[in-house]
C-alpha cells in the first residue's frame, strides 16, 4: 500500500466512525401555523478567503479565490404535536456540500415525552458533542464554524437511524443529569475526499451519553461501540471494532464563557479544543485553539467577533491560521499535496459571516 493510500485510509475511518439526538426549536421566533403545528429555521451565509490555492476544510473546500457559497446553511424545520406527550419533527438543511436543489434530510423523527422520560425513534441528531444537537445552526455557536479538529470528524454524517432515550433525574439544588441511551440500525454511505472515493457500512452502533447541567454550565461525556467495514481504499474490504469517547464541559463565569471538548477514538484520534468567548452587549469576541493529532496531525488558531444585530441576526468576522505537517495528507487540506514540490503547512482563513434563525 502507498503512503498516500495508507494516509488517506486512516484520516477516511475516522471521519466516518463519529456518526452514530434530538434537537430544541432552533428559534423563540418560530412560525405558528396553529396551536400544534410549527416552522422554524435557520441559515448561514459567508464570504471566506484563505491565502493558498489548495482547498481546506472539509464539505467547504475554501481557497485563495473570495467564496461566498462555501457555507451557505439553509434549514427548515417543522414541529408538530401530536398529543400532550407524544411530537414529531423533520427537519430538511441544505448543507455547505450540497446544492439547493439536492438538500439532506437532517431529522425525521417521533418523540414520546412523559417528564423524566422520554424516547424517541425514526432519523436523529449525532449525540457525540455539546453542539451536536444544533449542528449547521450557526448562531448557536460562539464562532462561525463549529471546531474543525473535533466536528469535522464526523464526515457529514451527522445524524444516524435508530431508537433512543432520556432518563432524567433532577438533583435537590436544581442540578439535573440525563442519561440517554442509543442503538443504530445498519448504514452504509459513499464518500469523496481526497480525491479518492470509499464507502463504508456501519453494521452495528451503540452509545451512551451523559449531561449533567449545574447552574448555567454543562458537564458532558459520550461513548459509542460499532463495527464498520470499509471498501474502496484498499484492495479488500477491511472489518474495524471501533470504541470512540468524548468528554466537554461549557462552563460560565459571569460574561466569560470557556468551552473545551475533546474526542479518543482506539488508535485513531487525539483530538481537542478549547473556546474562549466575552460578551460586551451585542458585542462578543471570541478566541480558540484547536489541535488534532494520530490521523491528523494539525492545530489552529482562531480569533473573531460576533455583532447580535437582533436575537435572531447575528454577523462573524474570523481570523484562523492551520498549520499541518510536511506530508501528501497535510492539516486540513482536502486534497493530497503534489510530493515533487514544496509542502505547505500553513494557511491562513479570513471569513466573514451572516447568521440567522425564524
């Protein structure tokens, strides 16, 4: 096997195995079409330019031209319930990869909810992070983009197929802690990156994550075991038992909000980051650094601000510098670097975004 095949393999499962919950209204401005049937959504637009000719960034593939699509979001919501205790949602995006005529269908699910229980079964959310449950929502993040070195090891699979759980309990002092449960059905997906294609079929997922909420802060940790087998990449299908963790906590100290989550995955991910944000009014800047090592090997830092126009309008101005390794397979590039030239190991992003909910 080439190195370049060997490099592109490994960064190629990891991507993939992350996705195997349930996500809130994404806006108070939601559109009543009656007393039990609902609209919402959200969207993102940007101009963003970085300093190289190779793409990076993954489902983005920014380069040194101005893009102003590379993170258009469009998503529409639709919430309806049922019965006092019993709702369902679809929720349609049309994510930065895709064309507007060809959007994913993000979530289609139906929810049982009796207080400190509910379960629910059909199309859900990704339950590995802390802003996993508002993927692509934009403005509920403190920057543009959700961190590169965690969320994009996920590779657009964002939501998987199965049954789930809330057990709630609610501690004296108001704490509250949630355990969820999950299983998966069987999934297989095609990709391209790299400039190389693959498939891989996730035969089996199961998880358990965990929150527990105190004051206004959050204490977070997921699990998940699954087979998967991957074909495309080598010459024969190759067969992975895969046990991936992630552990993040978001904790408040009055203005100053400091956020970190990091992911471990066998043999395969080292991956971390941590956010710092400060709200000045309608003001917010916000810094962050990032590193992913083993599959990636890659760090970056970020500096920005955010302007709330409205609670529903918000505008980013982002600085990010990545840096990579001397390699074919190099820090966030999205495709493989020419071995007879000088490697790059640098990049610098300048974006600026407008981000909105309804």
């Amino acid at each position: 096997m080439s190195f370049i095949s060997s490099q592109i393999k490994r960064t190629h499962l990891l991507l993939a195995m992350v996705s195997v919950s349930w996500i809130p209204a994404v806006s108070n401005a939601q559109i009543a079409l009656s007393d039990d049937f609902q609209l919402s959504g959200f969207g993102t637009f940007s101009a963003a330019k970085s300093n190289n000719s190779l793409p990076i960034l993954s489902g983005r593939n920014i380069t040194d031209d101005w893009c102003f699509d590379c993170d258009t979001t469009l998503g529409i919501q639709a919430d309806w319930q049922i019965t006092p205790k019993l709702r369902s949602t679809v929720q349609v995006v049309k994510r930065p990869e895709d064309h507007f005529s060809s959007p994913e269908l993000e979530r289609a699910l139906v929810e049982y909810n009796a207080g400190m229980f509910r379960a629910k079964i059909g199309r859900l959310r990704t339950p590995m992070f802390i802003m996993s449950e508002y993927y692509y929502v934009s403005s509920a993040y403190p920057s543009l983009r959700l961190p590169p070195e965690v969320y994009d090891n996920n590779l657009g699979l964002t939501y998987y197929e199965g049954i789930a759980a809330d057990f709630l309990h609610e501690f004296d002092n108001g704490n509250q802690i949630v355990f969820s449960p999950y299983i998966a059905i069987p999934r297989e997906e095609h990709f391209e990156q790299y400039d190389s294609s693959f498939s891989l079929d996730i035969s089996r997922a199961l998880g358990l994550s965990s929150e527990l909420f105190y004051d206004d802060n959050l204490l977070r940790i997921a699990y998940v075991n699954l087979d998967a087998t991957m074909t495309g990449l080598i010459a024969s299908p190759k067969f992975y038992n895969l046990d991936i963790y992630a552990l993040g906590v978001s904790h408040y100290f009055g203005q100053l909000h400091v956020q970190a989550e990091t992911m471990l995955a066998d043999e395969l991910s080292s991956d971390w980051y941590i956010s710092i944000d400060y709200q000045f009014g309608k003001i917010t800047p916000y810094i962050q650094y990032g590193q992913a090592r083993l599959t990636k090997d890659t760090e970056s830092y970020l500096f920005g601000f955010r302007y709330d126009w409205t609670p529903q309008l918000n505008t980013s101005i982002e600085w990010q510098r990545f840096y990579g390794r001397e390699n074919v397979i190099s820090g966030q590039f999205t495709m493989p670097q020419d071995p007879t030239k000088p490697f790059s190991t640098k990049v610098d992003l300048f974006s600026i975004g407008l981000s909105f909910t309804f």
